[in-house]
C-alpha cells in the first residue's frame, strides 16, 4: 500500500490561505495592504523535512512527499502564491541554479504540499537518464535536491525562490512505459525512397486493423530495415520473427540488414502485437510475392486474388507495375494482395490504394461506402474529395512505380 511521506516535528510554514486582490488603490491604510514586490528576489525558505537525515524516501512505495515552505515577502501579506517544485540529483545544484533540474508538473497553492511522489520519482530518473543515456538506473538510494519556485496566483508576477535543500535518501525506481502498438512503421534500404539508405518510405496502416502495416519493396542482397518512426532501424535479429512465405532466401545480410538471396519486388506484411507479460511489442514480418491487383466495376469483377486482374511484377528495382487492360468505364480500384500461396492474409479492402490527384499513391485510410469520392467527402471530410477518385476508361491500364511512390491511368 503506497503511503505520505510526511515531515516529523513542527511546520513552520506560513499557509497562503487567503486571497487577497491585486490592483493598487488610490488611498492605503491599514486595511488596505498594498502588493510589494520588490523583496521576491530575496526567496523564501523551503524547510528541511525533520524526519529527512533519518529516512529513506521509497516513492515508488509512497503517493506523497510532504514539503513546507515559508510565503516569499510579497509586503507582509499572504497572498496567494502558486509553488512549483523543482528537482536535481547534481549536488552543484545547492549553489549553482543553472544545473541539470526538472520541474514537476503539478503546482501547488499551500505551503504545506503533499508532493505527488510518481512524480518526483519520474524526474529523477529522467535527470539519471539524460546524463547516463546508457546506464540502467542504479536500484539504490542517492541525494535528492529540492528547490521552489514562486509566483502569484493568476499573474505570473512576483517571482521567487527558495533555498535547496537535501534529502539524503531518496529511492527512485525505473518503471517502464507500457508497451503499446506502434502508430507508424517505415522502411528503409539500398532500393527504398530516392536516396538509398536515407529516404525513409512509410508502411501503409491495414484500413481498421491496429498493428497491422504493408507495402511493395524491392530487396536484393544489400537488404532493408525498418522502425517504429524513431529512426532506431532495426534488421534480422531485431525482428521478433520472419515468415518467408515467397521463398526469397532470407537471411541477415550486413550490418544485420533484412537479405535476400532471390532478388525482386515483394510485399511486406508485418504484424506487430503487444506481449502484456513481458511488456514488449512483438513484430512478425511476412516476405510475400509482390502481387498487386485491380478489381471492381472496370472489369466487372470483384473476386480477390483473381488471377485475371494480375498486374504484371517489374523485373528492374524502378520498374513499374502494369494492369491488364479495363474492359470498362469506372473507378480505379486497386490493391496489394496478401493471400498469396495460401498465406491467410488481409482481404483487399483493408490494403486499398488510389492515386491522389491521378498521380500519387494514396492508401486507403477511410471507409469507403460506394466511391473514393463519396468516403473522402461524407466519411473523412477532406477538403478536396474528388481529388481521391480515378476515373478509368475501357482500354486503358494502371501503372504504378511504388519505389517513387507515384502512379497513372493511360
């Protein structure tokens, strides 16, 4: 059961209980206080926790850490000071103000504070981890420095702060984020964007599936990685576990990188999942063949996977994918299949693309009720729905070159 840290002994604390105006007046007696400003720089005390030399300050074990304080000289009279409470592990602190501190979040309006302990817990680890980037945080007591900082309610003005103090034993403990599935996945690699190895190409999210991310991409011998959107790429080992369903030969290649013996273009399909015991996120990445399909009202066919609606695989890493010839007018609808060799994948709506303005690839992220144009409009709001929509004529093909990222009905 977590508890209060409390002082032991007597406060000496002045409670800034009252609130009293702020604007000046044209006469000043005795009922009348005026603001007085001019002693703030002078600080405050903030007392020693009388139970401080002797205790130990479990916050991971505890919900608050009682401080008290003395009102900063504001002309005699307690008005009401807002307190923040502001931490160090640097014992530079205690004479020099400009070292490594933080601030706490949550201010307080009594001079007697019960600090929420996560808190300051929180801080000093982030303080340890700022100065040590790759140390664990040691499990072990260290001296804490404490300073407040001071202003009026409401104003901002009257500045202040207190003396540091020391509290010589605080426990602080590491607690880690809950792991939580990622919002974005990127690729990157010797034949990925524009410039290999530095052109980061986003994978699409599958439409109303979290964790679920897709994409075509060529791989050869020289590999890919991929992360999270914080450019901590990870390559074979860092990849929970790899399913080569196209047969491509997988392997690590250098410098860890995601290898393949067999050459070509291929669809990505990775599966992220949170593992709630270990508190990690899992990542399965499918290898799958490239295989990208039309379907729909231009070729009066709406079956997944057919082998009709095939767009023919490039052979050359900036080769285009081209579709067999519509054989009517209509919308493009068009997809990344995922069910290859029997691979129990996504159905084609969840991996959808169109051509934004007929010449970038836009995948889909909307419900699509009848048309590109109706979702964008009724569904996601945008502010140019017809832009989303391609309108096919009988004769006419797609290509797509999903290296650039861009596309055309001709």
């Amino acid at each position: 059961m977590k508890k209060n840290l409390f002082n032991i002994g007597c406060i000496f604390a002045l409670l800034a209980s009252v609130a009293l105006g702020t604007t000046s007046c044209s006469k000043d007696d005795d009922s009348n206080p005026t603001l007085d400003l001019s002693h703030a720089g002078e600080g405050f005390v903030l007392n020693v926790p009388a139970n401080a030399a002797n205790n130990t300050y479990d916050l991971a074990a505890a919900e608050n850490v009682e401080l008290t304080c003395h009102q900063p000289n504001y002309g005699g009279v307690p008005y009401v000071t807002r307190y923040y409470v502001q931490v160090a592990i640097d014992q530079n602190f205690l004479t020099d103000s400009t070292t490594a501190h933080k601030e706490l979040k949550t201010s307080y309006t009594s001079a007697d504070m019960m600090v929420a302990a996560n808190e300051m817990n929180d801080s000093i680890v982030a303080l340890f981890k700022d100065a040590n980037p790759d140390a664990n945080y040691p499990n072990s007591p260290r001296p804490v420095y404490v300073r407040l900082r001071a202003v009026l309610d409401n104003t901002g003005s009257g500045l202040s702060y207190s003396n540091v103090i020391t509290l010589p034993s605080v426990l602080a403990t590491y607690v880690a984020p809950k792991a939580t599935l990622p919002a974005k996945l990127y690729v990157v690699g010797a034949h990925v964007g524009t410039e290999a190895w530095k052109s980061q190409v986003a994978m699409p999210a599958a439409y109303g599936l979290a964790g679920n991310f897709y994409g075509v991409f060529y791989i050869d011998g020289e590999g890919i990685k991929w992360n999270a959107g914080n450019n901590d790429n990870r390559g074979y080992s860092r990849t929970t576990s790899i399913n080569d369903v196209a047969k491509a030969g997988v392997k690590a290649g250098d410098d860890d990188r995601i290898a393949v013996d067999k050459a070509g273009w291929y669809t990505l399909y990775m599966v992220a999942e949170v593992d709630e015991e270990a508190n990690i996120v899992k990542y399965t990445l499918n290898i799958l063949p490239a295989n990208v399909y039309i379907i729909g009202n231009t070729m009066n066919n709406w079956t997944q996977s057919d082998a009709s609606l095939k767009c023919t695989t490039p052979t050359t890493a900036d080769g285009e994918f081209v579709s067999p010839a519509f054989t009517a007018a209509g919308e493009l609808r068009a997809y990344i299949d995922t069910k290859a060799g029997g691979f129990d994948g996504l159905d084609w709506w969840r991996t959808e693309f169109t051509l934004y303005k007929g010449t970038t690839l836009y995948y889909r992220d909307f419900d699509i009720p009848d048309s590109w144009t109706q979702g964008a409009k009724e569904k996601a709001g945008k502010p140019d729905p017809e832009n989303y929509s391609v309108s096919c004529s009988a004769g006419q093909r797609l290509y797509v070159n999903f290296k650039t990222g861009t596309g055309s009905v001709k």
